[in-house]
C-alpha cells in the first residue's frame, strides 16, 4: 500500500526510509483508518453502469458518510462525477473547494437570508416547502440570482418534501418558464426490499407528478433504488452508504468494494485464570486459563458498546494475526478486551495492530453485532484514528487528529485566508 505521509507529524531523519517514517508516525496512534479511494471510485463506476443512460451522482454528506468530505469528492470529480448531494451550506463549502465545477445540491433545504451563502459557493438548495420557495423565489428576484435549485415532493416518506397536491399546484409557475428549477426528486422508504408495495405506489406517484414538470430532470433512486431497475431511476440516481461500501441489496449478496480498513493497536497482553472476570460489570467470565490482548479502541472511536460479549452472549469479532479473536467483556470508552488463547504463542504482541473492520470483516457485519446499520458505522468513525487515504490518482496525506489539528493551529503563524468571493449581483 503506498502511503504518503505529513512530514508536520513524523520525525523526519536522513536514517529512515519513507515507510519507516510512517511507521514511526502511526505508533503515536490507538488506530489507524485507512479509506481507498480507489474502491469508492470503483462502486461509482459501477452504479454509474448500473444506472445508464442516467447520470450518477454522489451523496457525500455526513463527511462523505465518515470517509472525508474533501478526499472522496476531489476523487469522484475527477473519476467523472459532476453532481454531488450534501445535507448542510457548510458541507457545500467543503466539496466546492474539492469540487469547483461540480453541482451541488443541499437537502437540508432553504432558510430565509441563507441565499447569499448559497450564492457564494455556486450551490443549489434543495426547496421542500412552499414557504422555502417564496423566500427563494424573494432572494433570486433582489438580487438576480439564478443559480438554480431542486423541488422535492413527498411520495410517502412522511419527512422532507411538497405534498403532492401542493407540487401539482406549482405546476403552471413551472412551466411557465425561467423558473430555476434544475431538478425534481422524491425519496425512496423501502428500496432495499425489493418486493416491498410501497416501491412501487411512490414510483407511480412521482411518475405522475414529474410528467407534469416540462423539461425538469427528475430523481428517485437512492443507492438500492438503483438495484429497483429502469423505471427507478430516471434522469439521476443519488448513490450515498453503497460508493462506501455498505450493501445496497440485502436480500443478496453485496455487489460493491469494501472501503474502510480499521486497525487499532495492542496496548497490553495479560492472563486471566479461569473463573476471573473480565470488564465493567464482570459480565465476561473466563472458561478456561485465558489469554487477553487489550485493544486501543472503545465507544468513543465508534466502536460501539453493543459489540461487548457476556456470559451468555458472543460479541463482535477481531482479527489478530490472520485469526478471528471474540470480543471478551463489555466495550469500555477507551479499551476492548480480545481472547486471543487459541493464537500460537508470541503471534500477537503490545504494539500490533488487530483489525476491527476489513480483511473480511465487512462494515455489514460489524453493523449486526452494533444492532444498527452500516450507515451509522461509518458516520460514527471516531476523530481519535489516524486517517490514510489511498489510490484516487494521488495519495493522500496522514490526516492528523481534529485535537491534535487544534493543538499545532493555536502555535502556528497565521495562514493567509484567501481572497472573498464577488460581490453578488445587483
């Protein structure tokens, strides 16, 4: 794997190569969180081919479903991808800078006095209120902005969006022209059921509606509509938790890459004699004289406590030296325990790394033992990790610790800001 590395973090000696210079900078970290770029690049391909002749684009809100904002839009703008999707004008501001001829589209919706933000960063709000839509309508009128922004109607969801009757009523304001309209979306409840009723009374019902929309792209599919087939998807499909790897067909087998690699780093090797607990709560009794390696990982890294094992239960799983090793107790903040008796001897030791999640332990499965989804593993990676990014034509540097950003921030000169966007127009 070929890593490059921020030479602001690791010691640089004439004596050491450029992996053992890496080397010596992960041993500073509990964990180490690798994302491939190049896999991400590989699942958008392959959606995109899935989904031809309409165009893929990439949900990358929730920094990119905890893979990095900047990394995974940068990668996918220059794989092909020209339309990306974030929830809030801050994450805009990131994939723009990523992104500088991308559309970007902000689901979270319009606010009043927000349209010179949006402006600014060439973004489009995605307008799910009559209310939104006379103040956007208001800001493009005062200032001439047409930037353009997206209409979504509510085909069932029950959340975001026009209600049907109220989308109908917009119609004739819509096809009078020069609306600024660029797109029409809906979004899909149970997609990743494929027999599921309610897939195909919200495809007729926003089928119906965007017949009315002359000349307006329209979107359904999310990344397992897509598996839905032709009728779901339209102009555009809106891939999110699939380009990071997470299953878009559950009632088969995963068709994407994986993405995330997670290791995290032995701190400790002790014994425990049979009938010792182990962890909060002494839940966890050893069996038998036990072996433990004590992992620097917990709940505060995303490593969910749903993952503990008790006496009575099986937890999660880690791979430690090519081997799958239980979880031995509760999952505590900071630490986990692994029963590694089964290893030979001396093939785990303080300072190696084990793996949580990859090498076959799929975001998928890890989601199981959390009792949630893989959306919500991803999004809960913790800023503790050391991050590496590979592939996607150039590699990525170590991204440091958000606390250890802030720490070297505060004894840095000041960085000269560039320069303020132009003025809006009159």
């Amino acid at each position: 794997m070929t890593m490059a590395s921020d030479p602001k973090m690791i010691p640089q000696t004439g004596l050491l190569s450029a992996e053992a210079n890496q080397a010596a900078g992960l041993a500073a970290y509990g964990g180490v969180l690798t994302v491939d770029l190049d896999a991400i690049i590989a699942n958008w391909r392959k959606l995109e081919k899935t989904a031809v002749p309409a165009e893929c684009s990439a949900v990358i809100k929730a920094n990119a479903y905890g893979c990095g904002t900047e990394q995974v839009a940068r990668a996918l703008d220059k794989a092909g991808c020209k339309t990306f999707f974030v929830a809030t004008i801050e994450e805009a501001r990131t994939a723009r800078a990523a992104a500088p001829e991308a559309a970007i589209y902000v689901l979270g919706g319009y606010f009043q006095n927000t349209g010179e933000h949006y402006a600014k960063i060439n973004c489009r709000p995605v307008i799910g209120d009559l209310n939104e839509l006379a103040e956007w309508d208001v800001f493009c009128r005062r200032t001439g902005w047409s930037g353009g922004a997206a209409i979504h109607i509510d085909t069932g969801m029950n959340r975001l969006g026009l209600t049907l009757a109220e989308a109908q009523a917009i119609i004739p304001r819509i096809n009078a022209g020069d609306h600024g309209i660029n797109l029409v979306m809906s979004h899909l409840v149970s997609a990743e059921q494929l027999n599921s009723p309610v897939n195909a009374k919200q495809l007729a019902a926003f089928r119906g509606i965007v017949s009315e929309f002359s000349g307006v792209p329209a979107t359904l599919a999310n990344s397992s509509g897509i598996f839905l087939g032709a009728p779901f998807q339209f102009d555009l499909v809106r891939p999110g938790a699939a380009l990071y790897g997470v299953n878009p067909t559950p009632e088969a087998d995963n068709p994407m890459q994986p993405v995330v690699d997670l290791k995290a780093r032995i701190v400790q090797i002790r014994n425990v004699e049979r009938g010792e607990s182990v962890g909060y709560g002494g839940t966890w009794t050893a069996r038998r004289p036990t072996k433990l390696a004590i992992i620097a990982v917990g709940y505060a890294d995303g490593y969910f406590r749903a993952a503990s094992s008790n006496d009575g239960t099986r937890g999660a799983e880690v791979i430690v030296a090519g081997r799958r090793c239980p979880v031995a107790g509760r999952v505590s903040m900071d630490l986990i325990a692994i029963d590694i008796t089964d290893l030979p001897p001396n093939a785990a030791r303080r300072g190696h790394l084990v793996t949580l999640l990859g090498d076959g332990i799929t975001v998928d499965e890890l989601a199981h033992h959390f009792g949630t989804i893989g959306y919500e593993v991803l999004t809960s990676l913790g800023r503790r990790y050391a991050r590496i990014y590979k592939g996607g034509n150039v590699v990525e540097p170590l991204e440091r610790p958000v606390a250890a950003q802030a720490a070297e921030q505060s004894s840095s000169p000041p960085v000269e800001q560039p320069a303020s966007p132009p003025p809006l127009p009159s």
